[in-house]
C-alpha cells in the first residue's frame, strides 16, 4: 500500500515520472534555470520549457505584457534562442537536477515540428509538448490547434521523429475542444495538457490604440480558470489518454478542481510570476488535502467529481 508522503504524490504521465503532480507551464518559468536561486528545481514535478523554435526567435516589438483584472496577457512572441543552444547549452546544466525536463516546441510547418522532435529526441529530456497554437503558414496563417486535420497531422510527424512521450497542448480558442481532443488522441498523442491561453484585447482609451505591440495576446491567470476547469472536465470524458491541466491555478485548491474534473496532473503558469514558489507549495497542499482525506494517492481523485 502507497503511504509515504513521496509515493502520495507521484504519478506517471505517458511515462514521465514525477514526484508530484504540479508541473510549470511553458512560457512562464524560462527554461527553470532562471528560477533556480528561488526554488529547489528537484522538488517541482516537472518543467515545461518556454517555447522553442528552430531558429531563434526575438519575439514580437513593443509591450508584450498587460496586467488585467484577474491575471495577464502577453504577447510575447516565442522568443527563445532556438533548438539548438537549448540542446547544448541549457540542456546540460538542466540534466543536473532530478527533475523531468519537458520541452515545448513550435513550428510553423509540419515540417518545422518533425525536425524539432528530430533533433531532441536523443538530448535527454523527458517529454514534448507540442503546442499547436501556432499559425500554420502554408495554409494561410490559421493555427495549427483550431483544425483537427492540422493537428492531426502535426502529432503524426512528430510521433515519427521522435521516441519520447509527446503531449498536445491544446488552445481554447476552439468551437469544439473535445473534437479537438479526439483528433490528437487518434493521430497518437500519450497525453493532453490544456488550456492554452485565450485570446484577448486591451486598448489605451489615452491614445486610443491597444496596449500590447501585436495588438492581441494570451489571456491567462485566474480569469480563464472556470473555462479551462470546464474543458478538462469535457476531455477528461472523451479521451483515454491522461491529461494535465492548466490555467488560472493559484492554489491547491485550484489545482484540487482540475484533478477532480478529470486532470493526473496540473501545470502551474502565471502563479510563478507572483510566487517563484508556488509549484512546491501547491504540491504540498494537495498532499495535505490527501492527508486529510485519508487517501493514499493523487489517482484517488482524479475524475471524481459528482455531477450527479
């Protein structure tokens, strides 16, 4: 029987061990290095690397990040220094920690996305995680995630170049996410995360024009926590394969709600901004809530939410 506090939180994602349920978010913690003098790396369940392209990428001009009521959104544009530095320069220094390293890769071709898992599926990271966010530029700019043929076609390529896990990140800018979920889990994805940021807008009534340089961003943080807790639930009841949830978690007791609705693990993303902490903390309070409860293990709730 599971009754160590360690074993308590450990879970197997599409292979990827973790000590705890809670992961970072891409895009939110860097490459985790950066978080490093704040935060003991060997104690977060994973990291999500920030997105990482071919080539490097200097991002979008002007403002990339807005505050809002009830969390942010960023335009920031993928910035990072390509696949390649990241293979041989931060990939190293990441291999010292006990930590599983996932990376978040982007492309704009189907293409780009099977040489990027090419090119790390021998560099000694965990996982992929494939965000199909992106706009596809052989058909006219529209993103990969909103047509469940692209995405399709996107998971097929990378699950050729690569013998690593590979989870779909899901967008919320959708009509319907379930078929979206479908349609990857078909083509062979091993595991699901969402939500992706949501599109959103602001504008300076002062000038009259919109606060961020590439006038839309990603909204994320406690505002889009009902809608990605909603989408988990709808997946969660669609798929076989295990799903991470993400947006708006601040606390266990957020994260608690996702792995209700049907979540194995969590991703914790704009919390990190405010708290560099936050990953262990929340790991620790689900711990306690399974304590509490006179559970044994995370699988105990995952999906037990009673609609009834």
């Amino acid at each position: 029987m599971v009754n160590t506090a360690e074993a308590m939180l450990a879970v197997n994602i599409a292979g990827i061990k973790m000590k705890t349920p809670v992961m970072t978010a891409s895009g939110t913690f860097g490459f985790g290095l950066e978080y490093s003098d704040f935060v003991d790396l060997n104690k977060v369940g994973a990291i999500v690397v920030k997105g990482t392209t071919l080539a490097p990428k200097a991002g979008n001009n002007g403002r990339r990040i807005a505050e809002t009521p009830a969390g942010m959104m960023n335009c920031i544009g993928l910035e990072n220094p390509g696949v390649d530095e990241f293979i041989s320069k931060t990939m190293p220094k990441l291999a010292a920690y006990q930590v599983p390293v996932i990376v978040n890769i982007s492309g704009n071709t189907v293409e780009d996305y099977g040489e990027l898992a090419a090119r790390l599926d021998q560099s000694g990271i965990a996982g992929l995680e494939v965000n199909i966010s992106c706009p596809n530029v052989k058909q006219g700019g529209i993103a990969f995630g909103t047509c469940p043929e692209s995405a399709s076609e996107v998971v097929r390529e990378v699950k050729k170049k690569t013998s690593l896990p590979v989870i779909v990140k899901l967008s919320p800018n959708v009509t319907d996410v379930v078929l979206m979920a479908r349609a990857v889990e078909d083509a062979g994805a091993d595991a699901i995360s969402l939500i992706n940021t949501l599109l959103g807008m602001a504008i300076d009534i002062k000038n009259w024009r919109p606060v961020l340089g590439n006038t839309v961003g990603g909204l994320s943080g406690p505002a889009v926590k009902p809608v990605a807790v909603r989408m988990v639930w709808q997946v969660a009841q669609a798929v076989k394969v295990p799903i991470i949830g993400m947006g708006g978690i601040m606390t266990a007791e957020d994260a608690l709600e996702f792995i209700l609705a049907g979540a194995s693990a969590v991703a914790v993303g704009t919390a990190n901004f405010v708290n560099p902490y936050v990953s262990v903390e929340v790991a620790e309070g689900i711990r306690d809530y399974l304590t509490k409860r006179g559970l044994t293990q995370i699988g105990d709730l995952v999906g037990k939410v009673n609609c009834g």
